[in-house]
C-alpha cells in the first residue's frame, strides 16, 4: 500500500522500497492549463551548476541516464526513471518541478500528484489541488535528496514569477531574447514629412493588424522505457488540455488623433505671424488664435459671467499646526496643553486629587476578550474566559486578581532531554482557576498572535505564554557546515494565543526565495515556509584571519503569504 505524503513530510527512500530503480510519476488536471513538468540535478549549495542535469523535454535524459525523462503513461502526465546509485557524487537533490505554460495560475489546480513507483508496487504518494496554492505560476512538487541517505521530502512551494523565478532561485541564468528593432516605415507618396496619414478603417480610429501568433513547439514524443524497466500500469493518460490564448496576438488600439471644434480636419499650418512691432502684426484678441482670420463662432473664447465660488470650508482662517486634533503618542500631552496634565483630563474640568489624575492614563484596559495587551510590555489573561489553562514562562506573573492556581509544569524525564540536547527547553508553569493573570519579563515587547487551525515556529527564547490547548513540538532546522548539522525551534499548532516577546520593535517581511536571516535575530516565521540553514563557512575564507561574525544564516524560501519576524536584537 503506498505511503500517504502531505505538505512538508519527508521520509528515507529506504524505508519506503529497498530498490534504487525509481519511477516517478506527476498527474496535473486543470481546465485549459498547459504544463512544463522537469527535473533539476542540484549540487550540494542547491544550485543547478551543471546544465546537463537539467531534464525537460529538450533535454530527456542526463549524461549517465541515471535520470531520464519517459513522456506521458500510465496515467501520468509526465514520468522519469531514476536510478538513484547511477546518480554522480556532485548531485546531492533531485527536484521535480511544474510550470505553467501560458496564462493562468496553480490555484486553477483540480488535481494532481507525485507518486513513486518500485517494482511495479506504487511506494509513495503526494497529492494536492489548487486550495493550496495562489497565484504561483512555477512550484517545486517533491525532492530527491541525499543527506547521508537518499530521502524523499514533499515540498509543494513555488514562485509567481514562472519558470524564470525558478531558474535563478536554482542559480540559473535566464535568456533574454532578442527584440528585432522595427524596420523602418516608408513614407506614402504625396505625403508631407513627419504626418502619417489615416489608416484604412473607420476615420479616426486606426486599426493595427495582430501580430501573428507564435508557433507553438512540437510536442516531444515519449521516450520509450528501458529494458527491463516496466513502467507501472495505469488508465490512459488524458488528452492534452488546451493551450492558454497568446495575450500579445491581440490587435494594439491607438487613440485616435484630437480634433478641433467642429469636427473638421487638421486645418494646415497658419502662416508665421510678423514680429512683434512691425507692421502687419496684430496682437491677437482674447481668445483669438494667432493668424486666425475666420471670426470665431459666437461666444468663442468670451469670458463667462461673473460668478464668484463658495470659499472652502476654513477659507481665510489660520492653518492648523501639525497633527492638530490627532491622537498624540503613549504619555505625551496633547498640543497646546500645558506639560504634565494627563491627556484623558480635559483643561478647565475640575480635577480630582494630583495622584489619581496623574495615574488616569494608566488604568486597566478591560475589553471582555480572554486575552488584552494592557499596553506594548503587559498583557493580561482572564482565566475565567474559555475555561482553559495557560501555560506561561516561570516567574512572569506580574499580578493577578481573583482565585488562581500557579503550578509546576514539568516536560518529564524525555522532554528534559530533548529540551537540553536542543536548546528549546522551556520553564513553564500553569496557571489555572478564576481571575485575572498579567504578565510581562524584563521589559520586552509584547506581541499575542491568534492561531486559527495554522501552525508558527518560535524560538523557545522568546515564547512568554500561550493557551494549553496548543500543540508544540521541537523542529529541527535541517542544514550543513555547522556543529551538529541542524538547528532547532518549537513549533505551535492548533487554535489558542500564543504571546511572543522582542527585544524592541520586530518587522514582519515576506519569504522570498533570496530571504536570509541571522539566526540569532530570527524570532518566528510561518510553518509552511522551507527553512534550511545557510553556511558562509569556506576553506578559502577560513585560511585569512578575522570573522565577519555572519557565517550561519537561515534561508526561507515558501508560497506566497509566508513571513519572518525579526527583532532588532541578537541573542
């Protein structure tokens, strides 16, 4: 029965067949999308250092054969064999790609899948619809890659920008195709210089001839399998879909030309008017062309009555300063009001006692949720909402009202071990009952973000509390060139708050596929992003004195929607 894969999961091709002889089979539906489906030999840096390695249907097969490129079958819309003990030392990932040719975009996906066939017997399946994607236009559907054995990981990921994004994320260069430059047009006879006349049509809207469609490449034909290689069985493979309309082979509109009043043609030029002072020059009438002789028709160019417009609301009063009637900032008085008079007492209103007005600003923030960011270094949990415990970092509870229970919350004698030997050990406490709980440590910065089903990767570091009914786990950060090989973080998953602490103001960026972070400032990033860990570390470098203090980074490639948070602050 073959093995079930989704998004992320990876497994040792071991334990999925004992053989090396591999088919591969992709199947993508989608209604009038046309598919590029290859497969990129990468070098240990994950970069397509040799073009040979590169398999499409221009290139079916690499130097050695150790993957070829086998056509339509079986039910497959594209399929490869790989012999994975053939494949040279210097390709350590296969990744199998599709890209769309023509318009569209991945999320128009009705179905589709990767599957691994050995022996006959269907070992692996990973399968996906367009829910998953967006607006890619390029995804990486699964890799081959070897780190101390071979593995398979099903990645599902891609680029917006097509096949050009996915090439230079794998190091390749893209090219650029050559514009003929127009040929010249030849002037009509009889035609003045510089004016081109009307084209055949309606008058005034020329009409430009489509330019003819490009021919599309011939279909590879499939290529047929070795011997003693059975491709596995399979329904017929589905008709091709149809190819996406061309967006350029539309005819080009060209506004039409302006005309003067009346609708008359261009009138010729005028004759040139005599300089000014001499005799013959008549200074020309409001509203007059210069060398007009043909009076203007009535009420041409004749000022319209008097007829004075409603000043604007403010008219003639004095402009306001800067930021006038805005909310000023935390624990600044408002413009114009005299320093040390808290904001929320008006002036002229009768004031109470000095220490109850000076502490106005600072009340509590009740707004009847489970939890309140109190201000951008305190938040409060109200217990009593939800009916389920926290889990918060030793020693954070700051105050608290009403009946609560603060107990020890131990990892056990596994959790210990795994907390110590990663470096993701986390001191925690659980607070249960009815009441109030507010918590802050070492004046850090804030943040409570709301899970809804969807999983984020923090670093036990800056984790301060977060609902029980969320699920965590320690994930390894996979990677080469440091102690170790790996690093790691915790993982949070389900429905709950989890409140995440910066050493100040984080930013929140977008994944790119050229997105590198330290990792030491790193605070979290969404689970769906590929994370793999980026060595700077070279013999060459190595053999200089001095050290950039920047030789392990965190590369973040993903779909779009994913992010990184990084706070201005190593730890």
């Amino acid at each position: 029965m073959a093995r079930e894969f989704q998004r992320g999961h990876k497994a040792r091709i071991s334990d999925l067949t004992a053989g090396t002889d591999l088919y591969v089979g992709v199947q993508i539906a989608g209604p009038g999308l046309s598919f590029d489906i290859s497969c990129f030999g990468l070098d240990a840096d994950e970069r397509l250092s040799d073009d040979r390695y590169f398999v499409f249907f221009n290139q079916p097969k690499s130097p050695e054969e150790s993957i070829q490129l086998l056509g339509a079958q079986a039910g497959d819309t594209e399929s490869f064999r790989v012999t994975l003990d053939r494949i040279p030392s210097q390709i350590q990932k296969l990744s199998f790609t599709a890209t769309i040719d023509g318009a569209g975009q991945m999320s128009q996906i009705a179905s589709g899948y990767v599957r691994i066939v050995a022996g006959g017997e269907e070992v692996a399946r990973y399968s996906f619809n367009g829910s998953e994607f967006s607006t890619e236009r390029a995804v990486m559907l699964g890799d081959f890659y070897l780190k101390d054995v071979w593995r398979f990981a099903a990645v599902g990921q891609g680029f917006d920008g097509g096949l050009d994004a996915l090439l230079q994320n794998f190091g390749g260069e893209v090219a650029e195709e050559e514009t003929p430059a127009p040929a010249p047009q030849q002037p009509q006879a009889g035609a003045a210089p510089g004016f081109a006349p009307p084209a055949f049509g309606v008058p005034g809207t020329p009409e430009a001839a489509p330019a003819p469609a490009p021919a599309a490449p011939p279909a590879p034909a499939p290529q047929p399998a070795a011997q003693g290689f059975a491709p596995p069985p399979g329904p017929t493979a589905p008709p091709a879909a149809a190819p996406a309309p061309q967006v350029h082979a539309a005819p080009t509109i060209v506004a039409p030309l302006n005309t003067p009043p009346g609708g008359s043609s261009v009138p010729p030029p005028a004759p040139a008017p005599a300089p000014y002072g001499q005799p013959g020059h008549q200074p020309a009438q409001y509203g007059q062309v210069p060398g007009q002789t043909a009076p203007p028709p009535p009420g041409y160019g004749q000022p319209q009555a008097p007829h004075t417009p409603a000043p604007p609301p403010g008219y003639g009063q004095p402009t306001p300063p800067p930021g006038y009637r805005q909310q000023p900032p935390f624990g600044q008085a408002p413009y114009g009001a005299p320093q040390g008079v808290p904001q929320s007492v008006p002036q002229g209103a009768p004031q109470g006692p000095g220490v109850s007005a000076a502490l106005q600003q600072f009340k509590e923030t009740p707004t009847g949720q489970r939890w309140t960011q109190q201000n951008k270094k305190l938040v409060r949990v109200d217990l009593g909402i939800g009916g389920q415990p926290v889990l918060a970092r030793q020693g954070s509870m700051v105050l608290y009202q009403g009946k609560v229970d603060f107990s020890y919350k131990g990892a056990g004698f596994s959790g210990r071990i795994v907390g110590n030997a990663t470096g993701q050990e986390m001191q925690l406490m659980r607070c249960t009952g009815q009441g109030q709980v507010f918590l802050a440590e070492n004046s850090t910065m804030l943040h409570p973000i709301e899970l809804q089903g969807d999983a984020v990767c923090v670093s036990a570091e800056n984790v301060l509390a977060f609902d029980e009914s969320l699920q965590y786990e320690v994930r390894r950060i996979e990677g080469h060139g440091i102690p170790g090989g790996a690093l790691f973080t915790m993982q949070f998953q389900g429905t709950g708050t989890i409140v995440v602490k910066t050493h100040g103001t984080p930013v929140v960026l977008p994944v790119t596929p050229t997105t590198f972070a330290d990792c030491n400032a790193v605070v979290a990033w969404s689970a769906a992003a590929q994370v793999v860990v980026s060595s700077q570390v070279r013999m060459r470098r190595n053999a200089y004195p001095g050290d950039t203090g920047e030789s392990v980074n965190l590369q973040f490639r993903g779909a779009p929607g994913n992010f990184i948070v990084v706070q201005p602050y190593e730890v």
